[in-house]
C-alpha cells in the first residue's frame, strides 16, 4: 500500500512544482500539450535514399510533424557501400548514404526548413550534420533557422550499442566540436540526444537506463566546458532519449525522476543560469526489444502502452515501433497504424487536456523518488571511478548492463516473468503479418552511383579537401569547418571517417570481465 507516510518528504514547491516550474518534475511547459503536442517522429529508412525518400513523404502526407533517419549499418560504421565490411549491410536496416550526393536525393522535394529532422548516427554524426547543412544550403535555407537534431552520442556506444569508430578521447573532441559550432552558426539545431533507449536496448534496467543516461549527459557537459564553451551556451541545445518500456507506472517516473534531475544538476553542480539549461526536454520511442516475432499483432497492443506511458511522462516528441518490426523493416501499413496510435491517443483520448494528470498520486511519487535515489547512488559510483569516460574504459556500465540482462532471460526462460504469446497463451496457429523485402541489388546499385561519383567529380579538390581535415584533426581547431568543405568536393562518408583514422585510429574494446 501507498499513501501519506511515503511521500512525507516530498514538498511541494521544491520537489514537484506547477507544470513548467521547476525542478520540472510536472513537466518543462505550463500548458502541457495543450499548447502544443509532442511531434510525431517515425524513424524510418531503409535501401537507396530514394526509396527512404518515398517514405519520408508517405509519413508526412499521413500527418507525421517531424522526421526521423535511419541509416543502414555501414553509414553508421563510416564505410562506403563497396568496402568489403558492407558486403550484404547495404540498404538493410536504413538508408545508405555514402556522400552529399545520396543526402540530396534523401531529401529530394522536401524543404528542410519547413520540418524538423532528427539523425540516429554516432560516430560520424558530424560528416552527416555537414551533408545535411551543405543540402539546407542548397534549398536556400538559413542554417540559424532550421531545426532538428543529431543523435551525436558516443558513450552510449562504447556501453550498448558497439558502433564506435575512434578511441574515446577523440570521439568526445568530435561531440564538443560540434557543441561549439552549431552554438555560434546553427543555434536551433540539437547537437545532441542522450540516449538511454540504447542502453536499455540493451537489457538495462529503468533505473539503470536513467543513471547511465543522466551521467552520460554530465560527462558531455564537463568536456565541453573543458573544451572552452559557456555552459549555458551549449547545454540549452542537449537533449535526451529514453525508451519507453512495459512497466507502465515505473516508466512515467523515470521521466519525471530525469526532469527533476537534471534540472538540479545543472543548477547546483554546473551553476547554470539559463532557465533553458536546467529544463530536460527528450524524445521517446517505445520499446523494440519488447516486440515479438510470435502473434505479432500483440505488439499493437504492447507499443500503445509504451506510448500512452511516454504520454503521460511528458515526452516532448515520440516514436511508435510498427506492429512487425520483430520480422523485418516495417511496412508501408504497419507504420502508418503506428503513427496512428500516436495521433489517436492525441486526439481521441483527452490527455492533451491537461498538464501531467497523474501527478500528486502516491504511488507514483513514491516511484519517482526511488529512481531519484538509485540514480544519484549510481553518479557517485560514476564519480568515483573517475567519471564515465573512465567507468566505460574500466567495463562497468556494461558489466551491470549484462547482468540486467542475463537476470531478465533467466526469469523468461524460468516462466517467472510472463511474455504474452512467448511463455503465457502461446499458440502456434496465431496469423503472422506481410514483412517487407530489402532487394538485394540496393547494394549495386549504391556501389555504381559511388563509382560514377567518383568519376565525375573534381579529384584535386577532394584531396585537398582531406589533407585538410587530417591537418586539423592533428591540432585543436574545430573539425566542422573542414568537414563542410569535404562534403562540398563531394568527399565520400568512407573517405571523411579514414582521413579521421589515419589520425585518430580505431578503437578497440577490451573484454569486460
């Protein structure tokens, strides 16, 4: 049971406030949604960037507000589509894209100032935000104008995900380099989300996933005050990525328990004075890991769950995963039923009507102070290893992340945890769903557009264009300018990110035992 007792700590104006007020555990806006949703994002790509191209103006003649790339495994590794790595990868789980050539034809007849776009890519986010500055450029946008953000995230790399391409300390220079640019020429472009979805991807805890996360986010601010930067000149432009999970009522704490966070550590230990800087704002998608391949139409019902928690938890954007992504890409249908899931819960349900409803209730609150709590254990564990970049190089994220995870398949595997249509009403005539199908030619042809690019463009100008960026990259000043001036020459993401290795190198993990 809950009630008073567990909650007598709490005082109102220091520990929740009005929506809008802080700590901002009710939320960062007065009004909710009521004054404005949260943007519906799908994230979508998948073969040529034409083919991503005709999706991305599906979604948003469906009524998507915002977009969201994916990009197939040897973009985000930083590989051409004919280097033997990316043999059988391109085109598979989004859409290649090798140089600024494949970013025009990705963004073909849709205005880049006129939406917001986000950017799942790490390692070599800073060459993909250069491609997408360098097409704004070309439509006539002002780059002080347009909007979106670049995932840009590298720790949640080397800790979950593994696509990491440079050693630590360099990796970090790329995020700050483009902390300090987008401030001075970009000033509404998110230079980075945070990601815990990764992290809990991964087998993460709620817990787990909102202490990683957070810390990850203090070691990005700490670096870039030691790269020079104000820190209410960048921090402002951070933001976050959670997933949003099963747990219904541990999830909408989580979200509130980062809110309040956040804002206290920005303020008392940063000593932030920009309001903005102390208000987490985050995009959430639901949880893929939680879909499943048998009676795949359960996953309906599992991703509006996740979303009405993401909801409720004040989410400022959200993602909806289709019903068959545990089989393949999804289809044309299936992601427009997720996008509806979102705009039916926007429209349909009332919640838009009023600023987090559920707060006050003593079970949630009860919720949110224990996250509270076991995070800030965690930053002081962080802290002492000798901050995340260290506590990453020690294996300590990713050894608690493995056990989470082997704890979790244990209990399924033992039927102490149940997964509907798994271990609980299982039933092997349940119908299956149409999946979609990446040819396999995608691959020849990305690899024959890149040779006649290769052709056809000025080879002087791109090697020039190189020698540069290794130059800058042997010294400290920021690599963005230099990247920009690649992009132009038509320099391929392959060529850009060996140029970086020549200097840098590449990292390699150690077992984390």
């Amino acid at each position: 049971m809950y009630g008073p007792a567990e909650t007598a700590d709490l005082v109102y104006d220091r520990d929740l406030g009005d929506p809008g007020q802080f700590p901002y555990t009710r939320g960062i806006h007065p009004s909710g949604y009521a004054g404005k949703l949260w943007t519906m994002r799908q994230f979508a790509g998948f073969g040529t960037p034409d083919e991503t191209n005709a999706r991305y103006r599906q979604l948003l003649g469906a009524g998507g507000t915002g977009l969201s790339v994916a990009f197939d495994l040897p973009t985000l590794m930083g590989r051409d589509p004919d280097h033997p790595l990316s043999l059988g990868e391109v085109g598979k789980c989004g859409a290649s894209v090798a140089s600024l050539a494949d970013m025009e034809r990705l963004f073909a007849q849709i205005p880049v100032s006129t939406i917001t776009t986000s950017m799942t890519i790490n390692s070599p986010a800073a060459i993909l935000l250069a491609m997408y500055l360098v097409v704004a450029e070309q439509q006539g946008a002002d780059w002080r104008e347009i909007s979106g953000t670049i995932q840009n995230d590298i720790l949640k790399e080397y800790i979950a995900q593994k696509e990491y391409i440079y050693p630590p300390g360099s990796s970090m220079r790329l995020v700050t380099d483009v902390f300090g640019f987008c401030a001075e020429r970009v000033p509404r472009w998110n230079t980075i989300s945070v990601s815990g979805y990764h992290i809990r991807e991964a087998g993460s805890t709620a817990l787990q996933e909102l202490a990683f996360t957070l810390r990850d986010g203090i070691e990005y601010v700490e670096y870039g005050i030691e790269a020079g930067l104000a820190v209410d000149a960048f921090v402002p432009r951070m933001s976050f990525f959670f997933n949003a999970h099963n747990e219904f009522f541990e999830e909408i704490a989580k979200y509130r328990a980062a809110r309040r966070l956040w804002s206290r550590v920005m303020r008392d230990r940063f000593d932030a004075r920009d309001e903005r800087s102390w208000k987490l704002r985050f995009h959430a998608q639901t949880a893929g890991v939680s879909l499943t391949a048998q009676q795949p139409h359960n996953n309906v019902i599992r991703t509006a769950v996740q979303a009405l928690a993401a909801v409720l938890g004040g989410a400022n954007s959200l993602h909806t995963n289709s019903l068959d992504e545990a089989l393949a890409l999804p289809t044309v249908e299936a992601a427009t039923l997720a996008l509806r899931t979102q705009q039916i819960i926007a429209h349909e349900s009332g919640l838009a009507g009023a600023a987090d409803p559920l707060g006050g209730s003593y079970y949630l609150e009860t919720l949110t102070n224990d996250l509270e709590a076991g995070a800030l254990e965690y930053f002081t564990t962080i802290d002492d290893l000798g901050g995340m970049v260290a506590a990453i190089e020690q294996g300590y994220p990713q050894r608690e992340i493995a056990d989470s995870a082997y704890r979790f398949q244990t209990e399924v595997e033992r039927g102490e945890r149940g997964i509907v249509g798994v271990n609980v009403h299982a039933d092997d005539t349940a119908p299956g769903v149409p999946t979609m199908y990446i040819d396999e030619g995608v691959g020849d042809d990305q690899v024959a557009r890149l040779a006649d690019l290769r052709r056809t463009r000025d080879g002087e100008r791109v090697a020039r264009s190189l020698d540069a960026l290794r130059e800058t990259a042997r010294g400290r000043e920021n690599v963005m300018p230099k990247l920009l001036d690649s992009v132009r020459a038509y320099a391929t993401l392959g060529e850009m990110c060996d140029a970086l290795r020549d200097v840098w190198g590449e990292y390699e993990e150690a077992p984390a035992i």
